[in-house]
C-alpha cells in the first residue's frame, strides 16, 4: 500500500494527479455550507440559500406540460414505444437529422430569425463542457494559447486546459468602462503573448457574458472578427446564454456578423459557436451540447471526436419533436424572456432599495453585483472573502466572489436569481436587505469607536473558516452540480436510492 | 503555423480504414428484405437486436418510467437539472447489481467504484487519460476492436502495441507473447503503462481462459503496471465455457488488499447485452480512488443523459426482468450463433469455436490467392461488391495472419441471415477465384486501393512530424 502511495504519481497520469481540473479550490466552502444546510421554505427556513448556481428553473413548467401533451416523443409511451428499436440502436454521429435540424431551426429562433443555422454543421458534444473542450482539441496544440476575456466562467479552466495542454490568457476588462470588452484591450494581450514566444491560436468569449449578463454591441462583435482574421487565429463564441436575454433586448449572434461583413473582412474557416440547452431551456440534465463550425474541417474533426459525448439517442428524439413545434417554441422564448425579466426586475430594484447596485445587464440567470462599498479594503481580495464568508455563513446566501472568475478588481459578486421560487427570492432579497441595514448601523457607530472591534471581529471569522485548512489563492469555483461532491438536496426524491 | 491542431489534420481516429470503408459502401447500398434485396448485408456492425421486445414488454408494464415519475409524483424537475457527475445513486445501485448479475453474483460491485461515462468509447479514452501520459503506450493483444485506435489514442497521445496472438493456439494469449510485446515497446522507448483485453473477445468472441487471466495479472505484478479489462460483451456469453471475470480471479486469489488490486479496472456498457447503444452507457469501475476521483471529474465531458439514467435505473432495478432478459438473451444469441456456424459450414468455411460475442471469426484462409493481406482485401473487396455482405477483414482488427473475417449475426432478422449464408454459399460454390478471367481481376483491383499493411502494424508517431518521433 504504502509503495504504492509513493509510485502514485508515476503509476497514474499526469493529467490524473494534477489538481489542473480546479476543484480543489476553497470556493467549495459556499457549497459545503449549503450542502449541510440547505434552505427550505417550509422545513428549514433558515438554511442557506443557493445562489451560486446559473441555473434556469422558471420555465420547465411550459417543457413538462410540452412532454405530457406529447407522448409521441418518448420512445417508452404506448404512443412512442414502436420507434424504441430504431431509436436505442441509433448511435451514428451524425445524430439524428430531425434533431439537428431542430436544433438549427430553434437556434435561429432563439437570435429572433435573424440568421439562419445549417443542420449539417450541427455537431454534438457533452453539454457546452465537451463542446468546449471538443473545440479546443480541434483547433490547438499542448501549449498553445487561447485567449479569454476576464472576468470569465470559472470551469474554462479545466474545460479548455486539462486534458487539452491548452493555456489560456486573460484579456482583463475593468468596471471603469463597465467591464465592456476593446478590441483594444485583446490587441494588447495578443501583443503581450506573441512577445512572449506564445503560441496564440485564437479568442474564446461568452456572449451574453457569464458572469457579466452583459451583451457584446454588434459594432465590437465586427471588429473583433475583423482582428481575428486579421491575424489569422480564430473566434469561438459560446453562445449559450443566448435566449436568456429579458423582453425587448436584440441579442447580436457572431452568426448574424459573419452575414453582414462582406467576405474579405471574415475569414469564416475562423469562427466557431458553441452551444447548449442547458441554460436558455433549463435542461442541464439532458447534456446537449453543440459545436457549430463554419469551418467544414472542424465540423468534421468535431463529428469524429463527438463519439466521447454523443447526446443520448432518446434524448435526441423527444428534443427533435420539441424544438420543431414552432408555436411551444415561439410562446417559450417569449415567455422565458418575460419571466427572467420581471425575476431581474424584482431582485435589481430590492437591492437598490438598500443601496446595492449591480452592473447593467440585459441577459443571463445572475446579476453582477456591485458590493465594493462594504469591503472592509477596496483594493483587497482578502476582504473580498472574508465578504464572502460573512455573506453565506451569516446572511446565508451562497454567492460566487469575483475572485473565483479571476475578476482583477475586488468587491463584485455573481448572485444568481433563476433558480429558486419567487418566495424564495424574497426572502433572499429581504435577508440581504437586514444584512445591510444591520452594516449600515454598525457603520455609524463605529464612525465614533474603534475601527479594531470590526478587524477583531472579522479575524474571529478568518480564524473559525481557517480551520479548513484553506489559505486564499485565486483558483476556480465551478457551477452547477458538476463540482461540488453531492450536490444534491438531501430533500430530492432522486436521492431516495 | 497550421490554421488546426495537430489532432485535427492527422488521421489517428482511423476512419480511413477499410472496418469503416466497409460501412460507406453498406450505406450507399443498403440491404432491405422487401425495397432493395440485392443490396449489401450488414454484418461488419456487432450490434445486439434480437432481445428488444424483451423491453418493449416492459416498458408497457412500467408507465411511470416513461413519464418521468415516481411513485405517480412527477420528478420531471429534478431530473431536468440533475447534472452532478456522481450519477444518480439509483442508476449506479442498479447497474452494479446487474453486473454482479452477469457474474453469477460471484463478485460484488460498489457503486462508489463506479464512474458513468457516454459509452464505452469515452470510458476507454477516460481511462487512458488517467493512466498514461502522451507516449506512454498500452498493450493490447491481437486481433482487436478496431475502434480501440481512435478511443485510446488519437486525443490522448497514448501508443498500441500489439501482443502478437495467433491460430496457432486458438488466439490465446501466451506468456511469451505479453513478453515479447512488452520488450518491443522498450525497444521503440515506449513506457508501458499497461494491458487492455477485451473479455469477451471482439472479433474473436471467446472469453479469456482463468490461465490467461492468471499469466495477465502475474504479469502486470510484476512490471507493476495496469490492466484494464473491457467486458462490454461480458452479457453475450451463451454457452460454456462460462464468463470469468478478473475480478473473480482477483477475489479467488485473495488479492484484494494489494497493490495489484488497485491496478485492474473494467470498463461496462449496456450498448452489447442490452443493445442499447443509442442511450450512450459507459462505465467504468476501479479499486482506485484517485482514478475514480479523477474520471469522475472527466466524466463532465461527458455524462449520461439524466433522463436515460432515469429509464435505466427503473429497468435494472426490476430483478425479474434482469433475470428473465440475460437468460432469454443467451438463449437467442446461442440460436443464432449456431445458424451462423452451420451456415458457414455447409459452404465449407469453418470459424474460430466461441461461446459469446455478437460475431463469428470466421476463417477465409483457404479461399485467398496467396497467404498475403493483399489478397484478403482482394477478397474482401469480392464479398463486399460481388456477395454483397459487408464483413471485417481481420487485417481492420490488426491480426497479423491474413484470411480472417470477423462476421456479425445479432444484428439482422433470421430471414436476412439466411439470405447472406446463401449468397456465401453461392459464392464459395461457384467459379474459384483461381479460375476468373484476368478482366475481372482488373476491375476488382480498380475499385478502391488502400495500404493494407501499412495499417497493420503502423504507430501514431508516424502521422507526426519528423522532428517530433
């Protein structure tokens, strides 16, 4: 046993031994302490509230009613069950033509027909996470660099680097012109790189921006193609928060850019999007991930490697009929905007009330909430944290420090709001609401004391979290249920094993 | 610099080998009993379909499944957002007992030890990157799944080398094959990470002797390297000898404390026993805890469908149906089987004697030209165009003695079966090849031409650039 401890870096892969994948970060303590106490509205009013995951729960009403209604698309219904054959034997990867072309037809709808996608260019993968890393295997060598605008959804570090060897280089953008991403600013990274001897092969961008909610303007989309193919390295743009956007705002696709340049202005063998159910349907669960390349090599080379994470063939089918039925489309994307906008709405003006502003943002399941002026230090991450602890151990909201998505300026957190019930929200907003108001006294009071009393105070807390052994370092939180060891409620029927 | 990856411009995955030309040309013309009767049988697809009804029956009898319910409560919700990697506890209850079912319940799986993966091809790829590092290589006896190429290899950098197995022996693996393999890594300054068998065999449909097992596990004690042990076909054994599992040598040898212990894992799918390969079911079980840990988190790249794990979970946990379907299931693929044999033998071809699979190894060696692979692609070429079947040359599986074929027969009605053993039957009969004219070698010799032996024995550091070997 012991020898075997000893060769144990020697006997497994590098790969497998190395922390690269991120998750050894103490970010983790949010989920721990959500974990052992989750919040209930009626069983445990007083638990923590999960605000840390960018999920969409507001519309899976309209999916299920959609499912009941239409039993022909489940290949285990009486209606269904004579396609059950065809269906559990069917693992080409090319996926089942009526489900990539609605996935093309719905991908269309959802940017408002403003462009028009390519069924055949339609590629599958393990959710946006394998579509990701898919991309970066097909477009980069170990030790290659991609380029990623800051700040930036924290599993990119382990979905383009871990398995791929790829590195990735912030491009930092900064709350002084509202975190909007220059063309200037990844001209000045991409200057930085090459004298660096690095190897840069292209930009990756979210768009709408997690954890920003913020759209790029179509002008800079433009010239950001334009670079790319100025200097030749490629664009991938994952799009998959694309139909997150509230009622009344135009989402500009890279797709709708690459149609208005004219074709000596974009190198389209450059640009790549990647895609995902996961967030504009609320099915993380159902792990369909898409690459959509308008490079016909690396729709190719996609195909081959989307053996590694083909969307379930069942799956397939029920999305096919669902994402063809043009009216349950049309009244959903309507629908889910309207929702998720009177959910931003209500959650924005709550925190005003209390004097907490957040970055504007026209899209997105979380908002990017401004929370500098409660920093014990401006300019420290280590207050930025202690923040943190304070906010989920005592105000018992699990929120993600911008620190965890290598933000450059401390104070900003992401706060997720469209995956709880309004009640829920409620009380949420009502607890942050105490919580400053609480701050705000104690503010004044100490205008006339002692400053040490809060600093005694706040090194009890560090003192009781450090117990976990953690010291601050800035590596990666990861959303959703992927990262944390059993996220599940202990109040989930699926945990009834 | 090159506009792709490296990945991306070589042709590691494979798929310009004839086990998938074959393929292209089925699709171009494909068998069908009533629209098109002279097209190409497909028997180059080891494909379980004769125990679908099975499911179908049960589906019917089991409505709450189907509709994403429990106990009549609708848990759509939940299962829409479950997306933790840790798989649904159900799912993994339920799946380690179905395979300690299909060992007799001689061993016992942890559903701890279990790590869900999007099928067997990215169970085997996960496991590489969690054993080796780019130039390590892995042995692997021959003949073997050609697929193993791109899921072993291409993204991961890991090397194949082969252990040289012949008819000599039944294809077995002898110690001095694992040897020899063993040495010419060290000769190309490969690393050995470890062995990969496939038990069941693909092609070979035989299940690995308790001596082969035994000669494995020795030999991976003592370079101190792994062996994974792929039992995607473990379900499919119809006749003695019975399937023996490593884990069951493991556990007989009580060796359940030592380090060896640690260094085997096996790798499941539901795509063979159940022939559900569209639900995209891998697994893969390791005494490891850092492995598992680790293709725990790789399996983010890659998860089970939430609501297939769902289906799945209410399937296998019904032991009367598990039961009822592994028996039922053998008893069709024996039938089967046996039609295949006997069909195969009243043209005079004898296969390899096997007691699982979905395939045949089928010996074609008396009806080549020359004993050359050359003419085992000529040959294939013939059953493919002329007989209309479309067969793997054993040359895609890296056998190293030409004239071998692997031929699948669960993936077909018996009717459809019938017609492709008359059509070998007609072929075998009539003129010999010897006898034909030399216009029709000609033409033969104009369809297609592909470098055969170059893929035999051919590394993937050959497809790098020179100053990187």
């Amino acid at each position: 046993m012991g020898s075997l401890k000893k060769n144990g870096g020697a006997i497994l892969s590098k790969i497998a031994t190395n922390d690269q994948h991120g998750e050894n970060s103490e970010y983790f303590d949010g989920w721990k302490a959500y974990d052992k106490d989750p919040f209930h509205l009626s069983r445990n009013p007083h638990g923590i509230i999960q605000m840390g995951l960018a999920e969409n729960q507001l519309c899976l009403d309209l999916i299920k009613d959609w499912i009941k209604e239409n039993p022909k698309a489940s290949i285990c219904t009486p209606e269904g069950v004579h396609q059950f054959e065809d269906i559990a034997n069917f693992q080409d990867y090319h996926g089942l033509k009526e489900f990539r072309q609605a996935i093309a037809h719905f991908m269309g709808k959802a940017r408002g027909g403003r462009v028009t996608f390519d069924p055949e260019r339609i590629v599958m993968s393990g959710g946006a996470t394998g579509a990701n890393e898919t991309i970066m295997f097909c477009l980069a060598d170990p030790g290659d660099v991609f380029l990623v605008p800051s700040p930036y959804y924290a599993a990119f570090d382990r979905d383009l680097r871990w398995r791929t060897g790829v590195e990735i280089i912030p491009v930092h953008c900064s709350s002084s012109n509202n975190f909007k991403l220059t063309v200037e600013a990844v001209e000045w990274a991409y200057q930085k790189a090459q004298e660096s001897n690095k190897k840069v092969k292209g930009l990756i961008l979210t768009n709408p921006s997690n954890p920003l909610g913020t759209m790029l303007e179509k002008d800079t989309l433009k010239n950001l193609v334009r670079f790319v193919t100025r200097k030749n390295i490629h664009l991938v743009v994952d799009e998959i928060y694309a139909a997150t956007v509230f009622a009344g705002v135009n989402f500009v696709s890279v797709a709708e850019v690459v149609n208005d340049l004219d074709s000596y202005e974009v190198n389209v063998d450059l640009i790549h999007i990647v895609y995902s159910l996961s967030k504009d349907m609320g099915l993380p669960g159902f792990r369909v991930g898409i690459v959509y390349s308008y490079n016909d090599s690396v729709v190719s080379c996609a195909r081959k490697m989307s053996s590694f994470g083909l969307v379930s063939s069942q799956t397939q089918l029920m999305l096919a009929s669902m994402l063809s039925d043009d009216r349950f489309v049309e009244n959903f994307l309507m629908e889910s905007s309207r929702r998720l906008g009177i959910r931003h709405g209500v959650f924005t003006l709550g925190l005003k009330k209390v004097g907490i502003t957040c970055l504007s943002s026209d899209a997105g399941l979380f908002v990017w909430m401004d929370l500098r002026h409660l920093l014990r230090d401006r300019n420290s991450f280590e207050s930025e944290i202690e923040l943190w602890r304070i906010i989920v151990n005592i105000v018992k909201l699990n929120v993600s420090p911008g620190s965890s998505f290598r933000c450059t300026e401390p104070g900003w957190f992401r706060v997720c709001f469209a995956n709880m019930d309004d009640d829920t929200l409620h009380v949420a907003l009502q607890r942050i609401q105490d919580f400053v108001s609480k701050n705000n006294n104690k503010i004044s009071e100490k205008a006339s004391d002692n400053n040490d009393q809060i600093i005694q105070n706040n090194n009890a807390k560090k003192q009781k979290w450090r117990q976990s052994n953690l010291r601050l370092s800035f590596r990666r939180l990861y959303e959703d249920g992927l990262s944390s060891p059993g996220i599940m409620s202990p109040h989930s029927p699926l945990l009834r094993a | 610099m090159g506009l792709l990856s490296r990945k991306a411009t070589c042709n590691t995955h494979g798929q310009d080998s004839s086990y998938f030309l074959g393929w292209e040309e089925y699709e171009k013309n494909p068998y069908d009993e009533i629209k098109n009767p002279n097209g190409i049988i497909q028997m180059g697809l080891a494909e379980n379909q004769l125990s679908f009804d099975l499911i179908e029956s049960w589906l019917d009898k089991n409505p709450d499944a189907a509709n994403f319910q429990r106990e009549g409560q609708s848990i759509f919700r939940e299962l829409a957002l479950f997306q933790d990697y840790h798989g649904l506890p159900s799912f993994k209850n339920a799946m380690a007992d179905f395979m300690s079912e299909n060992r007799g319940n001689r061993v016992s799986f942890d559903p701890k030890k279990l790590v869900l993966t999007a099928g067997a091809t990215s169970a085997n790829e996960t496991l590489m990157f969690c054993l080796a590092d780019p130039g390590d290589a892995f042995l692997l006896p021959t003949p073997y799944y050609p697929g193993f190429d791109r899921d072993l290899k291409w993204r991961t950098g890991v090397e194949i080398v082969p252990i040289q197995c012949t008819s000599a022996n039944g294809f077995r693996i002898t110690k001095s094959a694992l040897e020899e393999a063993y040495e010419q890594a060290q000769k190309l300054n490969l690393k050995v990470k470890g062995v990969l068998i496939t038990n069941p065999s693909n092609p070979l449909g035989t299940t690995t002797t308790r001596s082969e097992l035994n000669h494995l596990l020795d030999f991976i004690s003592r370079k101190n390297i792994h062996l994974i042990s792929d039992e995607i076909y473990s379900g499919t054994v119809f006749t003695s000898p019975g399937f023996i599992s490593v884990m069951e040598v493991l556990k007989e040898k009580k060796l359940e404390n030592t380090d060896v212990f640690k260094r085997v894992h096996i790798v499941y799918s539901l795509s063979k026993d159940l022939g559900l390969p569209g639900f995209r079911v891998g697994v893969i079980y390791s005494n490891d805890d850092i492995v598992v840990a680790a293709a725990t988190k790789m399996s983010s790249f890659g998860l089970i469908s939430s609501q297939t794990q769902y289906l799945l979970s209410a399937l296998l946990s019904d032991k009367n149906f598990t039961k009822n379907y592994l028996k039922e299931n053998q008893i069709r693929l024996k039938n089967r089987h046996k039609k295949l044999v006997a069909g195969l033998e009243a043209a005079g071809i004898e296969c390899l004697k096997s007691n699982a699979g979905l395939f045949c190894w089928v010996d074609m060696r008396h009806l080549l030209t020359s004993n050359t692979f050359e003419a085992e692609i000529e040959l294939w070429k013939k059953i493919v165009y002329e007989v209309k079947l479309n067969i793997s040359p054993g040359s895609s599986c890296h056998c190293n003695e030409p004239g071998w074929f692997r031929v699948c027969f669960a993936n077909m009605s018996e009717e459809t079966l019938k017609v492709a053993l008359n059509r070998l039957k007609m072929f075998v009969d009539g003129p010999s090849s010897t006898t034909r004219s030399q216009s029709e070698h000609q033409r033969l010799k104009s369809l297609r031409k592909m470098k055969v032996s170059n893929w035999v024995f051919r590394l993937s550091f050959h497809d790098r650039e020179p100053e990187e070997r």
